[in-house]
C-alpha cells in the first residue's frame, strides 16, 4: 500500500496536478518507451508493441476535488468556491491546505451559539463559508493565499482494522497506481497509459488524451461510490465493500462495451478474482470522452468502491484494491499473449475464456 499512501498524500486539485504527475514521473521512467506531456497536462507514457500495432489506452486522473480562493474579508478570512463536486453539508469545521506552501486552515461557520432556529435546523451554504488561516487584515490573507490558489483537504492515509485505508483522493490514486503497476509488464500490443487531468471538471484531459493517443480499446481505472451504509436502501447501494472490482455497465456519461465488458467478467471468474457490478447508473468518468473519440472506441471500466468519496475520509477496501489491480494485470497479460482473443473484440465478437 506504499504507493497509495505516497499518491494520496500528493495535493493536485483539479488543475494543479503536478505533484502527482512528477510522482508518477519518477516511478515509471524505468518501465516506458516515451513520457509527455501534453499542453493540458496529461501525462502519457507509451510502451511500444513486440508485433501489434493495435493502440490499447488505460487512463486514471490524477486530480481531486477541492477548493479555489476567491476572495477575503477585512478581517482575514478567505472566501472560496468548490473546484469539482463537493458536499457542502459536510464542510464545516474540515481543516484544509492552502497552496504549494500548504497553509494550514479551516472551513469556519457561525459558532453554534449564535445560531437562530432557522439556522441551526439547516445546512449551511458554501457561499456562507470561510477558511479561517488565522490572517487578521485582508492584505494579509492575500499575501499567504493570492487569489486563484489551490485548498485541499487536510487529510493523511491512514489503515483502519486490517483492511481498509482511510485518505483523501482516493478517486482516482487507487487508478493511478494500478497504471504505474500495468507498466511494469512487456505486451504485444502498443499500450498507452493516461494519468489525466480535471476530470472532476468534466473529463477535460481524457478528451485531449485520447484525441492524440486514437486507442483502439479504452480501459479506465476508478475510485466509484460505495454507500453500504445504514439509512440507504439495498437498491442504492451502487457497489459493496470488501466484493471485489466493479464493472460498469452504462453510467451518466458511457456505455461500455458489451462484449470487452463479458470478457472481462468471465477472465475475473475464470481466475478467482472477485468482481461485482455497479447497480446503478449514477457518476461519470474519463471512459465518456474515450469512448466519442475518432471513429469511436469499445471501452470498459473497472473501479475500486470507496465510500464517503469526494470528502476527506473516503475509505476503501484493500481487498478491493488488490483485486481490481490483478484484473487489470489478468487482461493485460491475457490479450497480450491471446492476439485472437484482441482480434476478436475489435470485430465484436463474443470471447470465450
């Protein structure tokens, strides 16, 4: 798990990903061919094919979600709106990070006591927030947090019992680290793997990624929501803890593709590796914009359930982790030295395995 706590103690709000992609950088120069980047920030390492020319691209982002300052109060205080989608229901009292530095913060309300009725019985509104950094005057505040500057949760990893981590980030570090993982592997096939930006932006990076890359099969590795939790009904529960990697089958933004979606269904049965489906067609990831690319392309995602995700203590299963990053070693090797079983999902036909 050293990898996940190095990833997910990185800061890249959605923008402001270059911590993690040097990170990433170092890990993988030894495994590639060719490392870029390309204007919008995406990092793309490419390892060349022993005999197939057909492009497979596996894509992660490396971004969070987070905060940007937007302005100040007289007396100090820091005004700011969400960079990605945050509850903020769950924000008040949350310490945070401000910039590169890492100016520690707070995320201030109206102390209790001081509370009408009316205020106390409901949630308080992001508009009505501060980040307190205990800046007294405004141009104070504005030296220590220019506008523009990137907040992020204030978060460490931390394993909770024996199987599971608590940290921030988790979508989608859980992904990155299952690349860097996939890279180390030689393949017949030309493989790209995308560590990509804001896609808690609406899949910006992914877009331009797979412009340049034109894959001919999208893999996309993601945290996804998990709420087996108390008060959510059985139906909603989108994915389990502790039940393996999650296939999607269609959500807000995709619709992967039937046939690369059974195989890899059956290669995970086949091999013992546990795997569920995501019961519900809420969210959205980079495999939207992979998939319209070009002449388009078949795409499948897999994903590690975390719950609580876009907050500061999403918390995974390291069961989960494991078994969504064998899968993706599992297919990787398998079509690498199966070209027929490749062959045939580009022409879309049925694999059996």
């Amino acid at each position: 798990m050293q990898i996940i706590k190095d990833l997910v103690e990185l800061n890249g709000v959605s923008g402001s990903e270059e911590q993690v992609a040097n990170y990433i950088k170092q890990k993988i120069s030894d495994y590639t061919d060719e490392v870029y980047t390309d204007a919008l920030g995406n990092l793309i390492a490419f390892k060349k094919g022993k005999s197939s020319n057909v492009n497979i691209m596996l894509s992660a982002h490396m971004d969070e979600v987070g905060f940007i300052v937007t302005g100040y109060t007289d007396t100090g205080l820091i005004k700011f709106r969400n960079v990605g989608g945050v509850d903020e229901r769950i924000l008040p009292g949350k310490t945070v990070l401000v910039g590169d530095n890492k100016i520690p913060g707070v995320i201030s309300a109206k102390a209790i006591h001081l509370q009408e009725r009316d205020e106390f019985s409901s949630n308080w509104k992001m508009k009505n927030l501060f980040i307190d950094i205990g800046s007294e005057k405004k141009d104070e505040a504005e030296k220590l947090a220019p506008l523009g500057e990137y907040i992020c949760f204030n978060s460490s990893y931390q394993e909770l019992g024996t199987e599971c981590v608590k940290a921030k980030a988790l979508d989608d570090r859980v992904g990155c680290a299952i690349l860097v993982e996939a890279l180390k592997g030689t393949y017949e096939f030309n493989l790209y793997a995308c560590f990509t930006v804001q896609e808690e932006l609406g899949l910006r990076g992914a877009e331009v990624a797979a412009f340049r890359v034109k894959p001919d099969i999208g893999i996309v590795f993601e945290g996804t929501t998990c709420s087996d939790v108390p008060e959510t009904e059985k139906h909603q529960h989108s994915t389990r803890l502790g039940k393996g990697a999650v296939l999607t089958v269609i959500d807000r933004t995709a619709y992967s593709d039937r046939i690369l979606v059974n195989y890899i269904y059956n290669l995970a049965k086949a091999k013992n590796i546990p795997v569920q489906f995501k019961e519900t067609a809420t969210g959205g990831n980079d495999a939207g914009k992979i998939q319209r690319t070009g002449k388009g392309v078949k795409v499948a995602v897999i994903s590690v359930p975390c719950r609580y995700i876009h907050s500061p203590v999403s918390l995974m299963s390291k069961k989960d982790y494991e078994s969504s990053k064998n899968l993706a070693l599992l297919i990787l090797e398998n079509l690498s030295s199966n070209l027929d079983n490749m062959d045939k999902i580009l022409k879309g036909v049925e694999v059996n395995v």
